[in-house]
C-alpha cells in the first residue's frame, strides 16, 4: 500500500475557557488517508468534522498527537502544506467586491503563481465550474449553487494533491448537489485525493471509498459504506408509521421480527434481511400500520445503530 | 481509487517545499494586491474623495477663512499665514481619514462578514502577512490621498504662499503616511478583536476621530488650548503628524530632538497596535 498523504494518531484538539473543564472538540482520533483515496468523516452537527479538517487544512494547531500531511508536519510547515491542499470551507468566503474571475485569478496569485498562469488558470476552472457566462458577474450576484461551484474551482487553482470539502452540499437544492457531485467525481478521476466532511449519508455512500463515522470528537466505526453497513445494519430496512402516539406502544408487539427494532418519534424502524417478509409478519400479528416502506440500509441506519442518535437532529 | 500513479511521499513533501517559498516570502504582498483590487470597486469614492476634499478645504479655507484671519498665525515663534499653518495638519487628517475607512469595516468583513480573511488563512499565506497586507493596502491608498494633497497644495503655491519651504516640504507626504498609520494599525487591531457590530466603529468616527480633528492643533497651534485640553493632542497621533508636516513646510530651526520624537511617537504607536494586531490575526483565524 502506499504512504499515507495524510496520518493523525491520536488527534486531540481542546478549547479552553476558563472557569469551565477542557472541551474536547476532538477526543484521540486516528486515520489514515491513501493518495488518490476519497475519505469521508461522517457524523452530526458538533461531531468535531470541521475542527479535524481545520487541522489537516494547517490553519488550525493541534493540541496533542501526531499529524503529518503530505509528509510534513503541520505545525511547523503551515504555508506548505497549503500550497499544496486545496480547501472548499463550510461557509463561502469568497471576495463579494470581486467579480467571479478575479476571485479564482486573485487566489491564484496568494499561490505564488504568475499573472499569466492565475489567469488561464481561471478561465479553465469557470469552465470546469460551469461557470464562464458569469465570469464577470460580481459573486453577490450568484446563486449558493454556483458560489459553491466558484468556492471548489478556487479550491482547485493550484492542482491540489488533497482536496478539503467541508460540508460541500449543506444548503444546496438537489439539482446543484446532483451537478457538484458530477465535478467531484471526475476530480477523483484524475487522482485528486479526497477528503470530505458531510452528515448526509447518501453523499457519503456516492463519494467516499472509506469513511469514518465520528461523534462527540471520536471514530464510532470505519469501513467502505458497504462494509460498515453489512456489519452494523441489515440488509433491508421496513419502515412503519402507526401514528406518533400508538409508535412507542405498538413496538414492543413487534420485538421479535426481523433483527432489530428501532422506535423513532414519527415512526418504526425494523432491521431484517428481507423486508418484505417482516411486512407480512407485521400484519400477520394483526397490525395494521398507516404507511410502510421497505429500503436498503444506509449510513444513517449505521449512525443510529452506532450512536442511538439520528445524524439530522 | 483511482488507478492514477500517485507520486512518493518524498516526492509530495519536496513538491510541497518548493510550493511553499514563494507564498512564505511574498505573501504579504499578495494580500496587498487582493486589497487594492477590491479597493476598485470603490474606487469613484477614492478618487473623488483624495481630490475633492483637498479642492474644498483649501479653497474654502484660503478664500473664506483665511481671508477672515488676516492676523498671521505664530507657530514656535515664527510667524506665518494662517493657510500655512493648516495646510500640513488638513494633510495628514487625509490619511488619517483613510485609516478610519480601511482599517475598520474592510477588517470586520474579513472577519465576519465575508470571512475572506479565512479564505486567504486557507492558502499558503500566513495569518501575519494577511495583516500586512491590509497594511500596506490601506498605506497604499494613504499614499494616494495624501499625495493628491501635496498636489493641490503645490498648485495653490502658484497663487498663495502654502508651501514656503519646497526643499523639504514633500517629506510632508510620508509624514502623512506615517501617522495614518500610527492612528490606522491600532485601529486595525480593535477592529479585528471585535466580534458583533454594535457601531462600534461609528463610536471611533465621533468620539475619537472628531475630538482628534478639533483639538489637536490642527486649525490653531495646540498651546492656544488650556492645558486640560491639550492633552488630547499630546496623545493623538494627528498633532505629532501635523506638527511633523508643518517642521517638513515650513519650519526653520527645531531640534532634531523635537523631530525625533514626534516621529518617535507615531513609530511607537504603530508598532504597539501592529503586534496586538498580529496577535488577534494569529489568534482569530486558528479558531
């Protein structure tokens, strides 16, 4: 296998304010991320995914364990290890004075790259963005779709070796995710190594190869999607609804079928390797509910099973 | 996983070396053109404020009040007309104007508003020379008005004494400069230690700009002022810049201690507000 481009051991960051114990953002973790890999930190609000990017991202110090990007150690080698990252950042902090063109040509420059690079540089990435009939439109003056697309053709304007995305999607209507994910996809064609933090697990199951399901500043599990969901969930899952009063009450008539049963304020979950099978169990046992749906497991059923919690609160 | 050949590590760690040397070494620079680009789109106030407002002062003050104050003015026993003496003090009120623009709500949006600050943290450039870029920007625009003055104050010339001493009289604009920024870099520093706009900067405009513009000496020498008065030019930089542009135009024998120390006090000042102000860039965008 080769060397890792990204290590951490034992990564802790804490926040003090005082008066108050130590807040563990980030509580020990440990990964490793392969060149070319598509690597996702997966878990809720708070879970400690962006205080983790923010340290491989080098802006941000550690306060104990070891971290090594590219090799290098980020405490020490800031400035290179960013000219060699590319970062998509939660919140767009693009340039609002700036039209889109100068955005991407002025980050260039902080780079070291010449004038003339930062702009043919810039009209490739308005193209690879989709983005060349608002080149000079000023960035107010686009949609959070396309400001997104901006942010990740400005991530790329040093031919990054790992590509940070934090949360790229949150906020964005299903088309423009459906269009991001496509841009993300042919940069992991091309070997750019990957790292993205998201509590969407279908974003997950598309993008990342590996992934690690963190909460409270610690991993829960790590796997390819598949593999984390053959071994924490069943293969199908059979949702019911008995209406939000009757939920809690008829569930413990329904322990018993299928592997597991899972009560959630607006509706049952049954883990069982054929759905269907556990639908006629249930209304077999003269239960009638008001809707069901049968599904493959998904990330978030690994989420609740891991963490007894649903990954959008 | 892609089946792209991956570079070694040693090759990625060399790569990422080499990368590194030039944004280490010229970054600072490349956030003071990012903050004169932006500075275009406001560009129309720049240019008309740095030739306007010289245009009005001294037309307004040599046409109308000068021609009230027709008694010379006697500045450390020299005695000279009254648009001598003010021209210098409106000078350097240029830069410090532009420091009470730039230094404020362009600092706050990197911070807070727009967060661009944070984007150029995620780049090789560090938070240090992010600071000095919005420096030297804000210096650059200084430079501009401040320049511009010079200018209008030079055309004057041609028909009211307003520069009597030429040969030393342009070193008025780096003065100039000089304390915009001893008024500006503290003032960078507070505007990136605060974290929600309650007109805190509207605050800085009345209660410390405008007292500074009316009792530092700048349209009547500062000892004119009771003595529990004066202060408030003794600690402003705007007196010190004044008193500096006026040495600069007109001035004749002062000590080179006198010199000394008013340009030691802008020095100072500069130099406290950097390092507080370096220390909140450092500290704000590792959050």
């Amino acid at each position: 296998m080769p060397q890792p481009v990204i290590s951490a051991h034992n990564l802790v960051k804490a926040y003090r304010s005082k008066g108050k114990p130590d807040f563990l953002a980030v509580d020990g973790l440990s990964f490793e991320v392969a060149p070319g890999e598509s690597f996702g930190l997966l878990g809720p609000n708070g879970a400690g995914k962006s205080t983790t990017m923010k340290m491989i991202g080098a802006v941000s110090t550690r306060t104990s364990g070891d971290l090594e990007i590219l090799g290098l150690d980020p405490d020490r080698y800031g400035p290179e290890i960013r000219s060699r990252l590319g970062v998509v950042p939660q919140q767009d902090n693009l340039d609002g004075e700036l039209n889109a063109r100068e955005n991407l040509y002025i980050y260039g420059r902080y780079f070291g790259l010449p004038g003339k690079v930062c702009h043919q540089k810039a009209d490739e990435l308005l193209a690879f963005a989709q983005l060349e009939d608002k080149a000079k439109n000023k960035v107010d003056q686009l949609s959070g779709g396309m400001k997104r697309r901006l942010t990740i053709a400005r991530g790329l304007i040093n031919d990054p070796r790992i590509l940070l995305l934090d949360e790229p999607t949150t906020g964005l209507d299903p088309q423009a995710r459906h269009v991001l994910w496509d841009r993300l996809f042919r940069l992991k064609e091309r070997g750019t190594t990957l790292v993205l933090t998201t509590h969407y697990m279908d974003e997950a199951e598309q993008l990342c190869d590996r992934l690690i399901v963190v909460d409270k500043g610690r991993i829960m599990a790590e796997g390819t999607p598949s593999s984390l969901i053959r071994e924490h969930s069943s293969r199908e899952v059979l949702e019911v609804r008995f209406g939000s009063d009757r939920n809690e009450q008829v569930a413990a008539q329904l322990q018993g079928i299928g592997d597991r049963v899972e009560v959630l304020p607006d509706r049952v979950l049954i883990y069982a390797g054929d759905g269907e099978a556990a639908l006629e169990r249930v209304t077999s046992a003269g239960l009638h509910p008001i809707t069901s749906l049968v599904r493959r497991s998904s990330l978030e059923d690994v989420f609740l099973r891991l963490t007894g919690r649903s990954l959008i609160e | 996983m892609s089946t792209t050949t991956h570079p070694t590590l040693a090759e990625l760690r060399a790569e990422a070396m080499e990368w590194g040397r030039r944004p280490r070494r010229f970054g600072s620079w490349y956030v003071t053109e990012h903050m004169v680009r932006a500075m275009r789109a406001y560009g129309w106030t720049i240019i008309v404020g740095a030739l306007g407002q010289p245009i009005m002062y001294l037309l307004g003050l040599a046409v109308g009040l000068a021609a009230l104050i027709q008694v010379p003015v006697i500045d450390r026993g020299q005695e000279v007309d009254y648009l001598v003496f003010v021209a210098p003090a409106l000078l350097v009120t240029a830069a410090i104007a532009v420091a009470s623009e730039e230094m404020t709500y362009p600092v706050m949006a990197g911070f807070k508003w727009r967060r661009y600050f944070y984007g150029f943290n995620a780049s090789p450039l560090a938070s240090p020379q992010i600071a000095h870029g919005v420096i030297a920007g804000a210096a650059a625009r200084m430079f501009v008005a401040v320049g511009a003055y010079y200018l209008f104050l030079w055309i004057f010339d041609l028909f009211v004494e307003t520069v009597p001493s030429p040969g030393t009289g342009w070193l008025a604009i780096p003065v100039g400069v000089a304390a915009g920024l001893a008024f500006g870099v503290p003032l960078m520093a507070y505007a990136g230690s605060i974290e929600d706009d309650k007109g805190q900067f509207a605050l800085v405009q009345r209660f410390i700009f405008m007292p500074m513009f009316l009792f530092s000496g700048t349209f009547y020498p500062l000892d004119t002022l009771p003595v529990w008065l004066q202060w408030i030019g003794w600690i402003s930089p705007l007196w010190h810049g004044a008193e500096l542009g006026r040495i600069a135009t007109y001035g004749e024998a002062v000590s080179a201690g006198e010199v000394l120390f008013h340009v030691g006090y802008l020095v100072v000042l500069t130099v406290l507000g950097y390092l507080w102000g370096r220390r909140i860039f450092i500290e704000r965008l590792a959050k």
